[in-house]
C-alpha cells in the first residue's frame, strides 16, 4: 500500500509539473497527493462519515489548486479544446 502511494504522489507530481510547467506547480501537486490520504485518515479516525469526508477532501483539493490560478484546468482545455 505504501509503495502505491509514493507512486501516486510522483505521479501527481510529474503531472502537475508537466501542466504548469512551475516547480511551484510540482510542490503543490505532490503536496496535495500526500495531505489528502492523510487527512482523511485523520477525519475517519474522528467518526466522520464517509459523505462528509468526501465533501471535505473535495473542497481541500479545490482550494489547495486554487493556489495554482487555474492553471491546470487551462492547460487541460487547451489540450481538449
């Protein structure tokens, strides 16, 4: 399970570098991929349910890539677009 998740984090790391083209961009990628697992671990030691820890990991990640001014979200429209 552990080696699943380094490969994720380098996985999250290598694609939001390769979108923003920022080592800010790969901090905040690789950042995001580590924190989220762990908080919620945190949340579900604490008996939230399953919904709310969804909702909460879902508006964590949006704020945390809000850091990054949309910037994936423009390169990936310009792909598809």
């Amino acid at each position: 399970m552990v080696v699943i998740g380094v490969y994720r984090i380098a996985l999250h790391t290598i694609i939001a570098t390769l979108t923003t083209g920022t080592i800010k961009g790969a901090i905040s990628g690789g950042i995001t991929a580590y924190s989220i697992p762990k908080v919620d671990e945190y949340l579900t030691k604490q008996g939230y349910t399953k919904q709310v820890r969804d909702i909460t990991l879902l508006a964590l990640s949006a704020v945390l890539g809000i850091d990054q001014e949309n910037k994936e979200a423009e390169s990936i429209c310009q792909i598809l677009l």
